[in-house]
C-alpha cells in the first residue's frame, strides 16, 4: 500500500515538472513534512519555511499549504500524517543547509521532520532531512525554528554564528 502511495505521488510530481514551464534557473522542489505522531501534535495555522544555501541565497515558501498536493484547501498538518508539497522556485547557488520555519495563527504544532528534494534541468538532484522534533508554539513565542547546518568552506564550523539575514 504504501509503495503504491509513493509511486503515485512521484507520477504527480513528474506530470507537475512535465507541465511546468520552467526556465534554465528555476528549481521543483518538493517538501515532505512529517508532523508527530503526540496528542495535540496537529495545527490549522499557517506554515511557511524559508530554505537557503551557504551563500545566503534564501527561497520564502508562504503558506506552504499553496504548495500542496491536496490543493490549498487540504487537510495538512494532522497528527502523525506526512505531508507532500511540491513548487517551482529559483534555484539555489548551493544545496540547501538551512531551514526557518515559521507558525502563525492560533494553535501549536509539533514538527517531526522535513525533506527537501530539488530537481532543475541539467543540474544535479539534491536532498536535504531536517530532524526537527520541536513544538512551534504560537502561545510561548516560539513559532519560529532555525536549523542552520551549514559548514564555511575555511573551518568546517557552522555559518550559523555568521548568519546576520536569519
């Protein structure tokens, strides 16, 4: 059942890249979001990420939910679910390191992981697991998280402490 689900979900995003008319510079990036398997885990709030390189180059995905498989007016977010998104963007100069997630409305949610996949033409397919395993709570101030894994090209240290956009 499952691998029947996954095949169909890799034949919507073949016929989304197939339909798009991207440019040389634009990317299809596709975003699982695996929200926690806990009570209360779930959110109705607005999900947006900004995903970024190490040259600082940052792509805004609002409202994630407009990127969704389902439509906009789909079911995300539900606890222990796993969700698919898919758009077009810029591409990157680098493979993404980065990850901001921000919650806004009224509820909390518990983020289990995300997955990003980017695919262009003539460029090589690139993938990225964020382990998240945090609440984003709208309530206490921290609806926003920031995964900063990326390593400077001189010391091999996280650029997080560089980082003066995030």
């Amino acid at each position: 059942m499952e691998i029947k689900h996954l095949s169909f979900s890799f034949l919507i995003i073949f016929s989304f890249i197939i339909n798009t008319n991207a440019n040389s510079s634009d990317c299809i990036y596709t975003i699982y979001v695996q929200t926690g398997n806990i009570p209360l885990g779930g959110t109705r709030s607005n999900v947006s990420l900004f995903i970024g390189d190490s040259y600082n180059d940052e792509l805004p995905i609002n409202n994630l939910k407009n990127w969704g498989l389902m439509g906009s007016g789909g079911n995300y977010f539900r606890v222990g679910e796993t969700d698919l998104f898919a758009g077009k963007g810029p591409c990157l100069r680098g493979p993404i390191c980065t990850l901001i997630i921000v919650l806004s409305g009224y509820d909390n949610w518990y983020c289990d992981f995300i997955e990003l996949t980017t695919v262009a033409l003539g460029k090589s397919c690139s993938q990225k697991h964020f382990e998240v395993k945090q609440w984003l709570d709208v309530n206490r101030g921290s609806a926003l998280i920031l995964q900063d894994e990326c390593v400077s090209e001189d010391d091999r240290a996280p650029l997080s402490s560089l980082r003066s956009g995030f």
